[in-house]
C-alpha cells in the first residue's frame, strides 16, 4: 500500500488528484502538504486565506501540514524548508507524495530530482491528460472553484474571481483551460473530494506584484 502525501495548492488540480487517488485500490492518502506565506497567512501564489485552507483539510477529512514560508522567500531557504517536511514526512511512514502537475516537463523534473534520494518516490496521477477534457470532467463531476489570481499578462483581469465552470466558454483562445501555464489559479470549495461544500464569498479583486488577486472569504466574514 502506498502512503500518498498530496501536495495541495488549495486549487481544482491537487483537488481532482485527490479524487484520483481515492479510486486507487493501492493508495491510501495521508495528508496533505501545502506552503504558505508567513507573513500574509495566505497559500502561496493562490493567496487563499489559511483558515479557508484549513476549511479544505476538513472537509476532505485528512491531515495538513503547513510549511510556513517566511516573505520575501529564497530558493535556496524554500528547499531548506522542502527537505525538512520531506524528511519528517519519511519519519511518519509516507513512502509517495503526488503532485497534480499535468504537462509542464520542467516542473515534473524539478520535483523528481528534489525528492530523489529522499525515500519519497513522487507520483503524477492526472499526467498527460487532455486539459480541455479534464476541465470539463471537473466540472460535471461536481467541483465548483472560483479564480483566486490571475496573469493580466495572459488572460484579462476580469476573469478573477469569477467560478471556474463559468469561466470555461470564455476562455480566449491559447489559454489552457486548465491554467497549466500560469495565466490563472483557483479555489475549490466544493467537490466529491469533500464531505461538504465550504460556504464562501467573493471580495475585493486587487493588483499585486503584476498580478490580480481575488479576496475569497469565509461567507458572512465579518458580519
């Protein structure tokens, strides 16, 4: 049997690779493994609030560990952080960590030779997939997510914060419909990976180190 610890950016892909995992007859799904940023207590890139994060883990009814990443962050001070959870993962029996990385070989690599040598053999279970036919096989199986940042570099800054389902159709030509190559990332609060849907709300959409960002919050957040 192999023990998985997932790498969870909070977003629809690690989200559906959780639901592939859970139809393996060999896996079992440990926990998962998400970094966020220290100083603004919000997932990395994906700017999701923790305790929205935290709202995931239970709804998806696993452990999560939290690798806090200080601001502004180092490459070589995120892989002193990266081996240290590696290492405490191998010490608790995890022999597997996925990834829900989909077509980018690069970034394949670069998570292969990071865990070579570890005792974690890393595994890919959406890897190849038609994104357009992924896309749409999240969403008729119930994964509802809504964009968190956008790329204004790639793809209109309107679309951010507006739900993945809806946005599919308008995706302009060459944007993947997945956003494997960065021109977007998202939310999922609610999908067959969880027990129960996460109730949220949409805030303020703003402009950050070139990039826009959605405000997702706990619904009624501060009422």
């Amino acid at each position: 049997m192999k023990r998985v610890l997932l790498s969870w950016s909070s977003g629809k892909d690690s989200a559906w690779t959780l639901h592939a995992l859970r139809q393996m007859p060999d896996v079992q799904v440990v926990g998962l493994l998400t970094t966020l940023n220290d100083e603004f207590q919000r997932v990395a890139m994906h700017a999701v609030r923790r305790e929205l994060l935290r709202a995931q883990a239970d709804a998806a009814g696993l452990p999560l560990r939290e690798v806090m990443l200080p601001w502004p962050c180092s490459n070589e001070v995120y892989e002193r952080l990266m081996t240290a959870a590696c290492a405490q993962a191998v010490a608790d029996g995890v022999t597997h960590m996925a990834f829900g990385d989909l077509f980018l070989p690069d970034v394949r690599q670069y998570r292969e030779d990071k865990l070579a040598g570890t005792g974690i053999t890393p595994i890919f279970p959406l890897w190849g997939r038609d994104t357009a036919a992924l896309a749409r096989e999240m969403t008729t199986g119930g994964l509802r997510a809504v964009l968190t940042c956008v790329d204004p570099r790639k793809l209109d800054p309107t679309f951010c914060g507006r739900a993945f389902d809806d946005v599919l159709a308008d995706l302009p030509a060459g944007i993947d419909p997945c956003g494997e190559n960065g021109e977007f990332h998202t939310f999922v609060h609610s999908g067959p990976m969880f027990s129960q849907p996460i109730a949220i709300e949409v805030g303020e959409t703003i402009e950050r180190d070139g990039f826009w960002f959605a405000d997702v919050l706990p619904a009624g957040h501060g009422r």
